[in-house]
C-alpha cells in the first residue's frame, strides 16, 4: 500500500550546496590485528597472513627461521580505512573502519598494531592503532550456531591520529565555487539572487550547479561571510515529478508532483507451487535381491486469479495518485510494473527512474 509523508521545511543553502575544496579525503591502509581468541586467520589459506607478521617481526629486530611453520590463531589481516576531514591539523583524531582481509571468524577482542593510513598520492597521513569495538555477537553449541550482525569488521573511535596536513589555498582565493547537490537553473538561481539581497554583487550563477561567489579580502571576514552565507534561508523551488522505483526491495516513491490521466489498468496475480514429496519403494516379494529407494515425487500447479479492468480516475495531487493506485490492491513489484506501463502509455506524468 502507497502512503503519503508531508513535510514542511525551510531550505538553507548549507542544505543545497558543497563548498568547493571543502571535503574529506579518503584514506586506506594494511594492517595485522592481535590478541584474537582463536578466530583469526587460517594461515594455510592465508600466506599474507604469515609474510607480513615475519616482516613485522623483523623490523622489531626478530628474525623468523627460514621454513618455520608458523600456526597462528590470533592473528588476522585486516584493512583499514578511514575518511581525512577538511582542514585537518596534526594530533587530531578520527574515527577508523577495520575489514578482515583472510577467513578470520570474528576479530573481538583484537588490537590493531600501528597501521600507516595513505591517501591517493601514496603519502602517509595518518596512524591508526587501538583496539577494536565489534558490534556483532555469535554463539554456538553441540553443532547450532547463532549469529546477529557480522563479526569481520570492527570500527576504532578517535583510532587514528593525523600526522599530515594538506596543502590548502582556500585562504587565498578571492572567488569560492558552491555546487549544487542537485543539478537546477532555478536553484541555482534563487541562490545567487538571496546572496546579492545580502550583499550586492557578491555572487553569480554560472550554471546549473555552480555558484561563484566573491570573497573579502581579510581572513576573518571570509570565515564570517560564508558562516552567514550558509543560514540564509531559500525560497522553495518547484520540483519535477518524478517516480524512483528501487528493483531490489521493491520500494516505489514518488514526490507531490506527480498526476495520472484516466486510464484503465488489468491485472491478476500468478502464482506457481511446486510439492516436492519423497516416497519410499520397497520390493514387492519378500526376501527378493530388491532394495528399498527413496523416490522424489514432485507436484507443479499454476494458479492465475482472474484479473479484473479497474478505471484509474485522473489525479490532481499525490494525495489522489495513491489512492488511486491503492484501489488496484497491487503488490510493491505489481505496482512497478503498472508504473511503467503507465508511463508508457502516456497516462503517468513523472520521470520514471530506476534504481
């Protein structure tokens, strides 16, 4: 069944646009976790495993005999990944994601040993180390297992500490670029023209999801300037009808501007079922050289409901779109379905747009 959800809200520009050199930048590193109970990687089928802890071994000045079998259970590798925020300063901190890269079981309990975190450059920016928070739980007993959420990944809050700075002009540049989240001549536009009632002549619409904006000269002012460009608020710009239907989960949302012309939809619903029954055979003569078989006998039947011819009466606003396709009685699939049939048609005037 289709609902409807209204929201009304004021839109801020902070809440449109991006500031241009303003991101964050994303970090990756390999690692070794420690001090697993038992749940680490099977070193047989990881030889990564063993390699890098005889290498970490060796830098801490201990040498691993050449042909050692090394049987490890406490040890997993794993990858690291983390996300350098805007501005970032030496000595911050930043929150870490650790991944088992090997088939360990469960990476509770475990310690992250100093990982170096690169950038795209291939430049350290970064250090993680700590232990590790799993959020998933498991138990097991005489062969029956429960799991709730999985146990190869685990995070490490304020785990990674920043030792590299980025090179920065954001100071030194007279104009700063605001890109739109969503690609609109008109937002673009209504953005521009609420900076100039602020400040005169300060921004200009270069085009769809670009703003340029000119700075002050001083530090301070801009900082000021951008911090009050941000809370202005926007008036509301018309959106386009438009039909997102998600094929995985079969959720199908649409925004307030959509509308149905008169058309008349027919459906059924199919359904096939398949009885799979086993049946045992035994012979037929007592004491014969037969044997007893377990024979599969397997039952297929289609059933189709009739589908009846429902009018779908024209709609001026969401609000009637749902309840006209709420008289249908479909199913989340049926009903994408009849969505694109009916843009196809002509009688659907939204994009239609799948995800």
């Amino acid at each position: 069944m289709l609902t409807t959800v209204t929201h009304c809200y004021a839109e801020r520009i902070r809440d449109l646009v991006s500031i241009q050199g303003v991101r964050e930048n994303a970090l990756v590193g390999y690692g070794i976790v420690v001090g697993l109970d038992g749940t680490g990687d099977q070193t047989s089928q990881t030889p990564f495993t063993i390699q890098s802890i005889t290498n970490m071994l060796s830098q801490l000045g201990i040498t691993v005999p050449t042909g050692s079998n090394m049987q490890l259970k406490n040890v997993a590798a794993v990858m690291v990944t983390a996300k350098l925020p805007p501005f970032p300063h030496i000595g911050q901190q930043m929150d870490v994601v650790v991944s088992s890269l090997g088939n360990a079981k469960s990476l509770r309990g475990g310690t992250l040993i100093m990982t170096p975190l690169k950038g795209a450059d291939n430049q350290v920016y970064a250090i993680a180390q700590g232990n590790l928070f799993v959020g998933g739980v498991s138990a097991t007993s005489q062969g029956s297992s429960i799991s709730v959420n999985q146990q190869a990944g685990a995070t490490i809050p304020k785990g990674a500490t920043i030792e590299r700075e980025l090179n920065n002009q954001f100071d030194k540049q007279n104009v700063v670029h605001l890109h739109l989240n969503q690609f609109d001549f008109t937002r673009a536009l209504k953005i521009s023209d609420t900076i100039n009632r602020w400040r005169k002549n300060s921004a200009m619409a270069l085009d769809g999801s670009t703003v340029a904006v000119n700075m002050p000269t001083e530090t301070n002012e801009r900082i000021k300037f951008l911090a009050h460009i941000q809370d202005l608020p926007v008036g509301k710009t018309p959106v386009s009808a438009k039909v997102v239907i998600n094929t995985r989960t079969g959720v199908v949302v649409m925004n307030q501007n959509v509308t149905l012309d008169n058309c008349a939809v027919a459906h059924g619903n199919l359904s096939i079922v398949v009885n799979n029954q086993l049946k045992v055979s035994q012979p037929t003569t007592p004491l014969t050289e037969g044997s007893t078989v377990v024979v599969p006998e397997t039952q297929v039947a289609i059933h189709q409901e009739p589908g009846s011819l429902l009018n779908v009466p024209s709609s001026a606003n969401l609000n009637q779109v749902v309840n006209a396709l709420n008289v249908l009685g479909a199913t989340p699939d049926q009903l994408m379905s009849i969505l694109e049939a009916l843009k196809t048609v002509g009688c659907l005037h939204a994009s239609l747009e799948t995800i």
